[in-house]
C-alpha cells in the first residue's frame, strides 16, 4: 500500500497509545518506544469527558473498562465549610443525553492497560525500556527521520510523534535546546483510598454511590470521586506550591497535608483522615510553541509535551485522546494517499489541534481563579452567582466550568471524526 507510512510513537502515555491505535487502524505500521521498564503507574484516578470517551467506545477500548469505571450520579461544587454552592442531579443521564457518550471516572492503570491491549491487537509494537534519546530529522523535507534510543539503538521513521509528556526529549530534539517544564505555582497532593480504609459508614456510602466532589476554598480547592466500581476513592488537593525547585514529585507528610485543610468541611478532613500515604507532584505548564511540527513534515507533538495543562477541567488526557485520534483521521486512505502529502497533512493536523489545545490550557488557568478565590467581594460575588442558580437550569457563564453551558459544550461536544471529516471536506472544496 502506497500511503504505508512507518510511525514511531515516542511515549506510550494516553496520548501516544491514541495516536498508535487510530494510525494502525488507518493502515500505517506503528512502533512505540516508551522508556518505562513496565506500565504500571503508580495508581491514580483519571476523569474521562464524552470528547474522549466517544472515541474509547469506537476503538472497541471502553468496553474493556466499562465495568471499572463510575459514572458520577451528581456533579457537587462545595465551599471550602461544605456549604453547596452548585450541584448537578442526574449528571451521568445528561451527559449521555447531551453528548451521546460517558462521563467516566476510571483507574489510569486500566486505561493505559486497556490502550495498551488494543494497539497491540491492531499490529502495534509496544517496546518497553526504550528511553529515546535523539531525534535526528535528516538534512531535507521527505527524509526518514533516525530515532535513538539509550543502549544504541537506531529506529527509521517516515513520521516520529512526540507524546513522551511534560519532559519531552522530542520537544527539545524539535527545538534544539533544553527546554524545561514551568511551574504553575500549585502542587497536588494525590490520593487514593481503597474503601478497606474507610471504616465510617456515611463515607463507605459516598464511596460506594459515584458522585464527583469538589470543595472551593481560598488558594487551594479538592476534587473527590469513586473509581472501581466504587471500591476505590480518588482525592486530589489542589494547593500552593512548596516544593524545592528541582523537585517535580516527593512522598508528601500527612501532618503537614491536614494542617491545610484544618477549618474545612468536616467531610473532608475526616476523609483524610484514613489517608496513609501521599504524593506531591508539582504542577508544571509551559510556553505555547509556535509549531508543533518541524520544517521537515516528520516529527510532530501532541499531548503533554506540547500542551501541558492544570488539571482542573481534567482535560490533559482527554485532549491528547483527541490529538492522537485526529493524527490518526488525517491518515486515514480516504484522507492520505501518499507520503508526498504528509507536510499538508501535519499542517492541517496543527490548525484542527493547535488553537484548541492551548485554549484549554488557558481554560484551566481560569477555572483556577474561580475555585481559589479568597474570602472577600470576589468570592461574594461568586457564591451570589452560583447560588442564584442552585437548583435551576444553568444559564450563562458558570464559574464552575464542570457544568458551565457555554463552556462544557465546546470541551465535551468536540467529536474528532466529525472535525476531520469537516476539515477534509473543505481543503477539497
Ligand atoms: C494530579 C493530576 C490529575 C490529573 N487528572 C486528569 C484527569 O482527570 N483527566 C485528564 O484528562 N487529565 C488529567 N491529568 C493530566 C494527564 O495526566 C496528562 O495530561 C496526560 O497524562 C498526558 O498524556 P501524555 O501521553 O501526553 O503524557 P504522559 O502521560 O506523561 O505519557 C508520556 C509517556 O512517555 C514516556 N516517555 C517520556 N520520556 C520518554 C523518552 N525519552 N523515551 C521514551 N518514552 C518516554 C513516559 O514514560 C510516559 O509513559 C492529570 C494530571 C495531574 C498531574
């Protein structure tokens, strides 16, 4: 097949198994090189939104998940004392209704191993303990790019796609300097409880019924939901950061974690109580690129290592799902029919990508400052907007973007086979 092009996908992350999987069901012979010696990240919980699940459920990878995963019942937008500010009955109906797809709180574990299945099912290579190194993309546009990786060995690719995250040795090939990560100025501690550890029967029960929870409190907010068929409790705080420069991921101290939380709603503070142990993990971003591919039309970024993000619309994994799935569209042979057209197509791939990706990002910097308010007129202000629609249809912009109906609409109604198709169809007219 004339359009059989050879792809090495650095990074076997949610973005770069996306990419593998929609690029080998477009024909093309795919090899990931991920440096981990096996893939099995420490566990933490993952919101998956309709605009990634969608795409989950065409691969055939969702229902290899399906019974792991929650879907929150409600949707609740706490103060930092637990008064309700905002709650969303019925939030699980009314994604289905109004996307056509799930919202899923899921074990990262699960997915990737989930990812990881159908990639190889579909003719994948997936190599392990592959740290790659160096990119060298050849002196001409259409030249095969070398891929090394530590211990010697040379890969030769038609097309590298870079999704080896926030540290991205891609990114830094593509630019040809270092080109460390930002701080955000927060951290997240993060949490997973097994419902072993919970022994009071209100928080086994809150556990136990999928609900997503969120507590806004000054400088710093939390978000709470079940995993595992509700067998697992997922808590992430959300606060200023503390960490030494330098350091990117630390156990956290349990004494020092309650401490900031000391005031808050007494739900909260008991459930951390049952916490044993934690992890800090700074939050970095970085500068918006001018491109995410290279002159030569042969290396190409998604995911973290070219839009890295605040967790705070949980959109990091699920618009890197989108990045990997609209690569893979592109390429597709209705799409793609000789290696001569990869510079327009990669072209095409950033304009569909791009613009969306960093304005997520931004998004989240937003949402930031709506759920770290300071008690003052601004947080008046807010509680005033929020509470004025509690128990209402929501109408306007909503400082919880979670069920804002401008916003929500534009981060879970994206439908990546639709853009492509549309995008197609118009570069042909
Ligand atoms: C606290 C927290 C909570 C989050 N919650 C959510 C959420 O609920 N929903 C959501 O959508 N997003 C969430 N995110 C964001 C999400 O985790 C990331 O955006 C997502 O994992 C990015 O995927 P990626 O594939 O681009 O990068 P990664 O997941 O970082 O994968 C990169 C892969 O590349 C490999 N790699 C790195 N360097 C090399 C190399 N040189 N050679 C070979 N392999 C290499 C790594 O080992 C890794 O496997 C959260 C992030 C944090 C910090």
């Amino acid at each position: 097949m004339e359009h059989q092009l050879d792809i090495v996908v650095v990074g076997a992350g949610l973005s770069g198994l996306a990419a593998s999987i929609q690029c080998a069901l477009s024909g093309h012979l795919v090899m990931v090189l991920e440096s981990a010696r096996e893939l099995a990240e420490i566990g933490a919980g993952l919101q998956l939104t309709p605009n990634a699940t969608r795409l989950l459920q065409q691969w055939g990878v969702y229902d290899t998940v399906k019974d792991q995963v929650c879907e929150p019942a409600t949707l609740t937008v706490l103060n930092y004392q637990g008064k309700v500010l905002a709650q969303e009955d019925g939030f699980d109906n009314n994604i289905r209704r109004k996307y056509g797809a799930p919202f899923s709180d899921c074990h990262r574990v699960d997915l990737q191993q989930a990812l990881v299945k159908r990639a190889k099912e579909l003719g994948v290579r997936v190599i392990l303990s592959a740290k790659v190194t160096s990119i060298d993309v050849g002196n001409a546009p259409g030249s095969q790019a070398e891929v090394a990786i530590e211990g010697g060995n040379i890969y030769d690719a038609d097309l590298v796609v870079g999704a080896d995250g926030l540290w991205s040795t891609c990114r830094s090939s593509f630019l040809g300097r270092r080109d460390p990560p930002l701080p955000t100025g927060d951290l997240a501690y993060r949490i997973v409880l097994n419902i072993n550890q919970i022994k009071d029967p209100k928080l086994r029960g809150m556990v136990q019924n999928p609900a997503c929870r969120f507590w806004a409190g000054p400088d710093a907010h939390v978000v709470a939901y079940s995993m595992r068929s509700g067998n697992m409790y997922n808590v992430v705080l959300l606060v200023p950061d503390d960490l030494e420069e330098g350091v990117a991921r630390t156990a956290g101290d349990l004494d020092e974690m309650r401490k900031l939380f000391e005031g808050w709603d007494p739900v909260l503070t008991q459930l951390l109580e049952c916490v044993d142990r934690v992890d800090k993990w700074k939050l970095m971003h970085r500068k918006e690129m001018e491109s995410w591919v290279n002159p030569h039309s042969n290396l190409v970024l998604i995911g973290d290592s070219c839009h890295p993000m605040l967790p705070y619309l949980a959109q990091g994994a699920n618009s890197s799902i989108e990045d990997g799935a609209v690569l893979g569209l592109l390429l597709a042979p209705e799409n793609f029919t000789s290696k001569e057209q990869l510079p327009e197509t990669l072209q095409l791939f950033q304009q569909l990508r791009k613009a969306r990706g960093e304005a997520i990002a931004r998004e989240t910097f937003k949402q930031r400052k709506d759920f770290h308010m300071r008690n003052g007129p601004e947080q008046e202000k807010r509680d005033e907007l929020m509470l004025g629609q509690l128990g209402k249809e929501l109408d306007g912009a909503f400082p919880s973007r979670w069920t804002c109906p401008e916003v929500q609409p534009w981060l879970y109604g994206y439908d990546a086979v639709k853009e492509v198709q549309a995008a197609v169809k118009s570069t042909k007219t």
